[in-house]
C-alpha cells in the first residue's frame, strides 16, 4: 500500500464531495440554501425550498460526485488495494457533509454515498439504490433512507466479501466511514425520530 496514494485519495474525495450542489443550485435561484429549513446542501432540503424537480437535479449531481470520487481515484491510484477508491468515495460523503467551501457545513451524505458505491462495487449499488428509494417512499422519513444507504452499504459489502463475491476487504472501509458519517450527521434527525417528531417527505409538490 502506497501511503502518499492514501492521502491523495483521501484529499481528492474530500474536495470532490465539498462542492456543494445544492448550494450550486439554489443560488441560480437566488436562495442561500444554508438559510432555509434545515440548511443541508442536499436533495431534500432543496426539494423543500424549490421543488421536488430541483430536489432531483440536485441529487443526481450528489450522485455523480461520489461516482467521480471513485472511478478518479482507481484511474490515478488503480485498485490493487482497493482502499484508494474506498478512500476517495468514503470521504466524498464526509466531504459533502462537511464542505470546506461552506465553513464546513453541507448535507447528509445518502446521494454520494449511493453514488459512490455504484462505481466502488456495482452489484452492491444495483440492490441498494433501490432499496433506498424504496424505503423512501414507503417510510418518507428521508433520514432513514439515508442511513440504510451508510448502514446498508457495511452490512452488503461485507456479506459480500464473506461469501467471497469479488469485494476486496478494503472496500469495508468505504461502507464503515460512509456509515459513520451519515449518522454522526443526522443526530438531530435520530432524536426527532425517537421522539416521533421528525417531517415526511411530501411529494407531488412543485
């Protein structure tokens, strides 16, 4: 293992995952997302105050950066260990948690870990990007969608390394960190879920 490629990995997942997409977006509307509901960067919190189709666009580009993270760092660092595109993905969801662009602010991290783990392990993503939208629409609590996406991705990748299903162990630290930072990030949301207060998504809304 090349220590240099760690770090590398490391710092080029974490500024991937800071740019702020939601933020991005928000600001072509003149809204300072950061100063409305909850002030997450992320699809939800931009669904809230824009719509549910800039919600979308703005997910879709969270997808897309944790993806990048990963498939970046493979390219530069290769996969032989795999832990630099771990690295590079776990670290875009810290990074778009904690943007360093936004004074360390930022989202939840579901859509990059999602994204990032499609590129880091297909099959993985393939079952549970749908499950995650399918825990959405049936529970509507966007928090716990997010966490089966941090949770879900340590419980699959480790299975699948178990059962030996082509997943390097490495790629454990990806759903361990990613794991960690969603629910570090979404304590308040915990709290208001254990005292039954928490908000559904609605949607439908314009």
């Amino acid at each position: 293992m090349n220590y240099l490629f760690v770090i590398l990995s490391i710092l080029l997942g974490y500024l991937i995952g800071s740019i702020p997409m939601g933020y991005i977006v928000a600001k072509f509307r003149g809204i300072d997302i950061t100063s409305v509901e909850s002030g997450r960067t992320g699809g939800t919190n931009v669904s809230r105050a824009l719509g549910w189709r800039y919600g979308l666009l703005t997910g879709a580009l969270d997808i897309l950066k944790g993806a990048v993270a990963v498939l970046l760092a493979r390219y530069l660092f290769g996969d032989d260990p795999a832990i630099y595109a771990a690295l590079g993905g776990a670290f875009a969801v810290i990074g778009h948690n904690w943007s360093i662009f936004l004074g360390f602010r930022g989202g939840a991290g579901g859509a990059t870990a999602g994204g990032a783990l499609i590129a880091l392990n297909p099959l993985a993503g393939a079952i549970l990007v749908p499950t995650f939208i399918i825990i959405l629409f049936v529970v509507r609590y966007a928090s716990v969608a997010t966490m089966a996406i941090g949770l879900g991705s340590l419980a699959i990748l480790t299975l699948f390394y178990l059962v030996g299903w082509n997943t390097p162990a490495g790629q454990i630290l990806f759903g361990a960190l990613a794991s960690i930072a969603i629910i570090w990030a979404l304590r308040p949301n915990i709290k208001r879920l254990i005292q039954g207060n928490e908000r559904r998504i609605t949607f439908g809304q314009s």
